[in-house]
C-alpha cells in the first residue's frame, strides 16, 4: 500500500539500482521480490528466536552427544510403540532432511534422552522447561505457515545459535530428538 514502506524497500548498491530501474524485467522484479521476502523471513527469525528463551542446560546435552558421538556403534532399538516418524512428516519436508531425522533418532535418541534425565536428576523440571519451550518456539514457526523444512531448519538454527553449538549436527540430533518426542511436528 505504501511504496516507502520498510517492507517494500530493498538496499541496492548504485549499479544493481540503476540495472533494477533501467530497464526493469518482470524476471528481475520477481527476483528481487523473492529476496526481499527470505530477507523478511529471516529477519523476523531473528526476532523469534532473541524472543524465545532456551534453558542453558541445554548445553549439556549438546555436549554430551559430542563427547559420544563416535561411540556410537548400532542403531539403538527404541522400547516404545511410538507414531511413526514418517506419519510425523508433510511432503514439504525433503526426502533427506527426513533421512537424517531418522537416523539422527535411531543412533540418538537414547543417548539424547539419558543426557535430559541427567539434567533432570541435577535441577528437576529444567528437562520438561526446555521441552516446553521447544514446543513453544514450534508452534511459532507453525503459525508463521512456515513448511516444515523451514521449521526444522529454524529449531536447529535456534538451538545452535542458544547452546553455542561448535557444529551444526549435535542441535540436529537434539532437534530430531524433538521430532520423535513430538514437542516438534506432533
């Protein structure tokens, strides 16, 4: 409605501003829109996640999968009669996003688990707090219609960027954890 609205403003170096404008292509104008719009997406990301609190204690559990990460030898079995994880999943979660989740839950899971009941006999509830919280930083995203690639991608980014990950792969273990304990995709 308003062409000077932050929202419908995109910096532009002088050059891509004057290839922008003379002359404009209905091809370059959807790019740049399309930009704007991740540009938006991110930023309001970013909002969210500073929003959204994450008990430190959660660096213990990313720790601890680092420290066992390569005694991991067979896949674990699970004693549980859970929803399946691909019942869990929408097309929009891409084929190897939903592979990683299920080996991330059957070499894991365990291990993930046993880490948050240690948390737990240290300081009771901070466990169930942090899977309160991860449910609430979920429902978030969901609300945003984000598809659930985007939303795995968001709670793995949030946990990396609130534990102080030194990698990415031990906050997509946690996030898989989330995945099958149901705080993420019930």
């Amino acid at each position: 409605e308003d062409v000077n609205d932050p929202d419908n403003l995109i910096p532009l170096c002088g050059n891509c501003h004057g290839r922008f404008d003379k002359p404009r292509t209905v091809e370059e104008y959807r790019s740049l829109a399309s930009t704007k719009q991740k540009l938006l997406q991110r930023v309001r990301q970013l909002e969210i996640q500073a929003s959204y609190q994450l008990e430190e204690e959660i660096r213990g559990v990313i720790d601890g999968l680092y420290a066992h990460m390569g005694a991991v030898t067979a896949t674990a079995e699970l004693e549980y009669d859970p929803k399946r994880l691909s019942e869990k999943f929408k097309d929009s979660l891409l084929l190897p996003t939903q592979q990683k989740i299920k080996h991330n839950v059957a070499d894991y899971y365990q291990l993930t688990k046993a880490k948050f009941l240690e948390i737990e006999r240290q300081n009771p509830g901070t466990s169930e707090l942090i899977y309160s919280q991860v449910k609430t930083f979920y429902l978030n995203q969901k609300r945003e219609g984000l598809s659930q690639q985007d939303i795995f991608a968001n709670v793995v980014m949030w946990i990396h960027e609130k534990s102080k990950a030194q990698s990415v792969e031990a906050p997509e273990i946690v996030a898989s954890f989330f995945v099958q304990n149901c705080e993420v995709f019930e």
